[in-house]
C-alpha cells in the first residue's frame, strides 16, 4: 500500500525492515513528499513509500505480500486471461495493446519483488 512515512535518514539499501514476532514490516521505493503552501507541514522527513506487512519470513512469503497487496487474485487473474487471449489471437483489437502493457507491469513488478526480498532476506540472515 502506498503511504506517507516519516522517517530521519533514508536505509542505506532503500528498504526499512521491522520485525514485530512473525510479521514483517516492509517499506520500500521511497520518494520525498514535495509540501507546498501555507497550511502545509513544516517536515523535511516524508516520503511516499511502500508498506507491505509479511507474514512470515521466508523469500516467498515476501513476495506473495508484495505482489498480492498491488494485485489481488482477481485481477491477476483477469490479466493473465486477457493475456492469453492476445497470445491465441482472440482478443479485440482495441484491447491488445493494453492486456499487454497489463502483463507486462505486472512481470515487472513482480521482479522488483523478487529484488526486495533478496534483500530482505539478506538483512535477515545478518541480524
């Protein structure tokens, strides 16, 4: 889920993990919050970011969390039908372009996922 952090220093590896017994806490992909106006807050420290709670700690267990928080089941199941419709052919032509770029984010957001817990799962090994 995206959401507004606030937090002193950015971690070195761009992912703050917080163990709370089996759960896991992740945030991670931040970017400064830019506040403008006068009624804005006065604070150098936000950042969007993903938060992502695990539970478990095991690589798959992270990356189930983390793609199933952006894609629930429905809609992954959804794009991996209308992907299959353009692979056979059957998809209307208007909708092509767009199953595509659908599946296309989705792969790619499950690689990222894959790199986060590599990482996560780094961290862990070392405390």
């Amino acid at each position: 889920m995206r959401t507004v952090y606030q937090i002193d220093s950015l971690p070195a590896n761009g992912i703050r993990v917080t163990s709370e017994g089996k759960l896991l806490r992740l945030l991670f992909d931040f970017e400064k919050v830019e506040v403008s106006g006068e009624d804005a807050p006065k604070a150098d420290d936000l950042y969007y970011c993903e938060s992502i709670d695990v539970n478990g700690k095991s690589y798959g267990d992270i990356i189930s969390a983390i793609v199933n928080d952006r894609y629930p089941t429905n809609e992954k199941d959804a794009i991996m039908a209308n992907y299959e419709l353009v692979k056979d052919g059957t998809s209307p032509e208007d909708k092509s372009a767009e199953y595509i770029q659908e599946y296309k984010d989705l792969q790619a957001w499950r690689a990222h996922a894959k790199e986060i817990a590599h990482t996560v799962i780094s961290e862990l090994e070392v405390k």
